[in-house]
C-alpha cells in the first residue's frame, strides 16, 4: 500500500512543479484524498522548499484519523 501513496504524492508533486497548484492547501488536499482512499499515514520529505513540519501541523490538524512521518 506504500507504493501507491507514493505514486500519488510524486504525481501531484509534479503537477504542483507544472504551475497546476503549488502550496500547502494543495498539498493538505492530497492527503485529504489519501485519507479518504483509506491510505492510513503519509510521509513526507523535506525538500523542494515546502516546510514538511509545517504541512504535518497543518494537514494534522485538517485531516482526521490519518499519521504522519
């Protein structure tokens, strides 16, 4: 269940490169989705500039009943 959670944060990663939406509402609104798929934590990296605590704290507090690492 890993690889698909990846695959999807990858892709909207790249979209995000794209110009198609760059930020943390975005970024919230993938793991929204991921929760909503049953997907039960999300990693994240920092890298690229986006902040991965700020995100944790943000998605944290906007998406129940998902983890993080």
């Amino acid at each position: 269940m890993v690889l698909p959670a990846i695959h999807w944060l990858l892709r909207g990663w790249m979209r995000s490169r794209a110009g198609r939406g760059t930020g943390l509402d975005t970024q919230v609104e993938q793991i929204r989705a991921l929760a909503g798929r049953g997907f039960p934590s999300v990693w994240l990296a920092q890298m690229f500039g986006g902040d991965a605590l700020t995100t944790i704290a943000v998605a944290g507090s906007q998406v129940p009943g998902i983890e993080f690492g």
